[in-house]
C-alpha cells in the first residue's frame, strides 16, 4: 500500500507540474468509501474495492511523449504506461501493472483453499527507427506473483491444512528487428525467459487433528508438524519470425514459433504424529520425504497461408500449419516412513519406499484449410471453408503412475477433425441479418472429453432506424458429444441475448439488453472406491437483465446502470447490480464527479454480501 501511495503521489506532482506548464493534461482523482455487509471474503473474491484513494485516470501528452495511468491507488487493479518517441529516432514504452488476486469462498473445499497475493509487472522495450528497412529492438520483462495462502494436504489416511507462502518470478529478454524490404514485411524476435518460483508450507495452528474425525483401524489420526518445500527453476529460450509479401492480387504470409524450456524441481517435507498407510498395510509416526524432477518442453509451430484475390469480389484463402510438441519428464522421490507397525502391532521397523519415474508425450498436428469470400454480391455476403485437422499422439507413461487396469495407458493415438465453416450475411436499409454454422466431426478420441461431432451455430439480426432506434437479437448455440460407451460424453451451451439503444436526440440515450443462458454436461467416470461407473452431470441456467440511461446538459452529466443476474442450476445465486454517476463541470477545467454503486450478491450458501461504494473525484482537462 506504501508503494501504491508513493506512486500516487508522484504521478499527482507530475500532472500540476504538466498543467503548469500549459502540457495537456486529462486528470481523474479521488476518494472511495466502502460499506459493506455480509461476507467479506466472497466480496474480495469477486470484486474487491476498497476504500481509499484512487486515481481513476490520468494522461499527459506532448509531441515528445505521452503518459497514461488508469485505476492505481486502492483499486484491485491499475496500470500506467509511458512512452516516449523522437521521430526517426527510437521510440521507448514503459508499461507497469499491477493486480491484486484474492480468493477465499466458503462453499469450496470447506473454505480452506484461499490466496491473498499481488501480482506486479513491469515491461519496457526500446526500438530504433533511424533505418527506413530495418528496425531494431530489444525489450525486458519482470513478472512477480506473490503471498500467503492456505491449502490442505493428504497424508497418514487423512487431509490437513496448511499454511501457503508462495513467490513466482518470471524474467524476459527479447531482441529482434522489424523490416520492410520492399513488398515484404515482418518481424525476427529472440528470446529468453527465465522463471523462479518457491513455495512453502507448515500446518495451520489448531489443525493437527485433520479434516477427518473418525479413526483408521481404531487408531485416531493426528499430526504434530508437517513443513514442505518447493522450488523450480526453468529456462526458455523462444523464437518468433513472421513475414508477409504482396503481389499484385496475392498475398503470402508465413510465421514460425519455437520454444525449449527446461524446469528442475526439488522439494522435501518433514512429518509427524499419529499416522497410516494403506499402500505398507502400517502404522508410523513419522514422515520425511525427499524428491527431485527434470522436465523438458518442446514446441515449435509454423505455418503458411496465401490469400489470392480472383475477382473484385471473391477471394480464395489456403493455409497449412503444423505443430510439434514434446513432453518428457522423470522425478525420483525417496520416501521413509519413521517407526512403522503393521495393522496387527507388530515388526516395528523404519519403511524407505524409493520412486524412480520417467514418462513422455509426442505430438504432432497439421491443420489444412480452404475458405473462399463472396462479398458485395448485391445485399449478399457469404463465406464457406473447410478444413482438417489431423494429430498423432505417442504417450509413454511410467508403470509406477498406472493405478487402473485396462488399455489406453499409453501408446500412439491418432485424430482426425474434418472442419466445415458456412458464414452469411445480408443487409439492407439499416436491416442486417448473420448466420454462421460450424459442424466439426472426428473420427477417434484420445482424451475422454474429446468430442467426436460438435456443431455450433449463431444468428444476428440487428436494425438500425434512420435516426435514432438500434434494435438486435442474438442466439448461439454449441453442442458436442462422445457416445463412445465407456465415455457417454454431451455437452451443450444455449445463449439467446436482445438489445435495444434508443437515443432520441444528442443529450439523452437509453439502452436494455436481457439475455437468457443455458449449459448442460454430463459424463461417465469411475467411482474411486469400487471402480464402477457412475454419470456426472452438471447444469447452469443464467438470466440476465440490464438496463442503462446516459443524460448530458450543458455542464452535467449523468450517467446510470442496473444489472440482474440469476443462476438457477448447479449453484443457484443472484446478483444484482448498480451503477450511478454524475459529472459537473464547474470551471473550462475543472470538475467534479460522484459515483455510487451497489452490488448484492446471494446464494444458498451463507456467503451473501451487500456492498456499497460512494466516491467524490476531481477532474482536470486543459
């Protein structure tokens, strides 16, 4: 919060000094109060504004440079860029964001996964534009996601919670050029990122006695400690090249992508207390654990595609892409339980299980395609393409991750997608009507929740009056299915949404939209307990009110919205929402802003919230 009050200030001195010195200036500034009632963890989960300071908005520009900031004080996130140029010369972007991610809901895993941490990113490139054919660059990056948390961890027959410090940084370096040799254009970008991440954690105080009262065997389960740790480092090295050339009625474009990254990881753990082992048939009290991993990535993708114009109003589109990618990876993990007996009482003795396992995936996916482009055919438009895609899949996994008998543990897969698009239009005096159909079709699955048909479609229709009335309705649907027996996967998505603006002159303007949303699932799987087969379904039904209404006379401005959102499937809840504002200018350059809004969400579980925001704000514009 320090930080965040520093730059604020800092950027708050910049702005006076720029308006004294007749630079332009566009200046949002102010202060927001929070009331709120009911659940503050879901309200951080979902929304998080604070109380506080708040610089809204903020720009300054001269021929020379330019300087943005947007939502940096108690906002849960902001941003400012910075750029400065002399023409021919070079041309330097600064750019700086950060965001607060907060998340601690009641209603998941017993309200015992949860995060407070702060993200922050800083990005600057720099580039060189004396040369008319080639222009240079080089650019840096440094990401940061960090802060406490609180998960749960399985061990000794039973589920503990734990304390999470977390701290992630991700570094980039990138140079390349931009060029333009006559009728070819492009970019070359090399590469490296370099990513640190650690985590530890120790068991939450009150929580030795686990999730899970009942006893195991007769034998209650506790823990006295439990401390991890865990560290990765990984390189990547990537390049980028892509170019495009025009001939006369063709134009060509060609793109390649490549990355290797490298990641080692390492961690331990430390336990104690009361515990049990179904795997060793035995009790112990004590843990430690030991484990080491190597994994590489391999990708690389690259493509072509020519767009060749036949007539003023028909084009014809051909693409070819192809992507590689491999995954390898091997991790030993050494563990000893300490002072173990079997389930009988007897042959107490220290238990050291050594896992040693190496497991790899191979795959590779072309993708063709041709579309041809009918436009300005009278009021008619119409596209139509098609295309295949085709992967081959080699997986080889470890014996010792092999839990469930049966095939399909490993070996080649292949797929094949045959893709059919069809796109229409038709407009006439302010009348517009769309429809596009996509249908996909596959052969084989290889992952359960591949689909093998799939079909989506969507329709517009949108009016717009002589003057002052636009009118549209929208209905999209997508569906996919697998009716493989051992799978008995379908899947459907259903959004019908209209809306209407009507502004009867240049002061007033209102506008509703309702939608209505529906998605369905269900899907076969395993009952970890017995093996048999049970059906997961899942079903959300959404409808959606809004309405809106924007007034401006002569210095006021007013400016307001009203949102209801209800769910009615898997997780019923309501939202319902509010938004107000109301700008006076009281000076050529200064005026004064009052915001209000109201959110107020509730669900079956106890995590309703009411929250209020009231904000004052000063703006400048000279």
């Amino acid at each position: 919060m320090l930080r965040r009050t520093w730059l604020l200030l800092s950027l708050l001195a910049i702005a006076l000094g720029a308006g004294a010195q007749t630079m332009p200036v566009d200046l949002e500034i102010g202060y927001r109060w929070l009331d709120l009632k009911g659940s503050d963890d879901v309200y951080r989960s979902q929304i998080n504004e604070r109380s506080g300071f708040l610089l809204r908005a903020l720009t300054i520009a001269s021929p020379d440079f330019r300087l943005d900031a947007n939502d940096l004080g108690t906002g849960p996130a902001g941003s400012l860029r910075f750029e400065m140029n002399r023409s021919s010369l070079y041309r330097f972007t600064l750019r700086y964001r950060r965001a607060d991610a907060f998340s601690a809901i009641p209603a998941f895993a017993l309200g015992q996964h949860t995060f407070d941490r702060t993200r922050d990113l800083v990005d600057a490139d720099f580039e060189l534009l004396r040369w008319s054919k080639f222009k240079p660059f080089i650019g840096y990056t440094w990401n940061r996601y960090e802060g406490p948390g609180t998960t749960t961890y399985h061990v000794g027959q039973d589920e503990f919670r734990l304390l999470q410090d977390l701290s992630d940084t991700d570094r980039e370096l990138r140079v390349g050029s931009a060029f333009e040799l006559g009728n070819v254009t492009g970019q070359f970008t090399q590469g490296w990122r370099n990513f640190r991440g650690s985590e530890s954690l120790t068991l939450a105080p009150g929580a030795n006695a686990g999730n899970n009262p009942d006893p195991v065997l007769g034998r209650p389960i506790t823990v006295d400690k439990i401390t991890r740790s865990e560290r990765t480092d990984a390189d990547t090295p990537f390049t980028s090249f892509f170019a495009t050339a025009q001939f006369s009625d063709v134009r060509l474009i060609a793109s390649y992508s490549r990355f290797s990254a490298d990641a080692e990881g390492s961690g331990g753990e430390d336990v104690t207390g009361a515990l049990a082992s179904f795997a060793l048939s035995r009790f112990y009290n004590g843990i430690t654990e030991h484990a080491s991993s190597r994994a590489r990535n391999d990708t690389w993708r690259g493509g072509g595609r020519a767009e060749v114009t036949l007539t003023p109003h028909v084009d014809v589109f051909v693409g070819l892409q192809r992507e590689h990618r491999k995954l390898e990876g091997s991790a030993l993990i050494d563990t000893l339980y300490l002072q173990s007996i079997t389930f009988g009482g007897a042959d107490p003795r220290d238990v050291e299980v050594i896992l040693n396992s190496s497991n790899s995936l191979d795959r590779d996916e072309d993708v063709v395609n041709v579309a041809l482009s009918a436009h300005s055919l009278g009021h008619f438009s119409i596209r139509a393409g098609v295309s295949q895609t085709t992967q081959d899949v080699t997986i080889a996994p470890d014996l010792s991750e092999i839990v469930v008998p049966g095939d399909n543990q490993g070996g080649t897969f292949n797929r094949s997608i045959n893709t059919l698009n069809l796109d229409g239009a038709y407009m006439q005096a302010g009348l517009t009507l769309a429809a596009s159909w996509k249908h996909d079709r596959a052969d084989d699955p290889i992952l359960r929740t591949d689909f093998l048909d799939r079909d989506r479609y969507r329709f517009r229709a949108q009016w717009k009056a002589p003057r002052f009335v636009r009118a549209g309705i929208t209905a999209e649907e997508t569906r996919q299915t697998n009716d493989r027996l051992d799978t008995g996967y379908d899947a459907a998505v259903r959004q019908y949404t209209g809306d209407i603006e009507v502004t009867p002159s240049e002061s007033l303007s209102l506008r509703a939209s309702a939608s209505r949303l529906r998605s369905e699932s269900s899907i076969l799987f395993r009952l970890p307990q017995n093996f048999t087969t049970g059906i997961s379904r899942n079903l959300e039904k959404g409808e959606s009110i809004e309405g809106g209404a924007t007034f401006s006379f002569k210095r006021l401005t007013f400016d307001g919205d009203f949102t209801h959102f209800e769910n009615k499937g898997t997780l019923p809840f309501k939202i319902n929402r509010g938004r107000a504002r109301v700008t006076l200018q009281v000076h050529d350059q200064f005026g004064l802003a009052a915001e209000w809004a109201r959110d107020k969400y509730s669900e079956a579980m106890t995590t309703d919230y009411e929250a209020s925001r009231y904000g004052v704000f000063l703006t400048m514009r000279r």
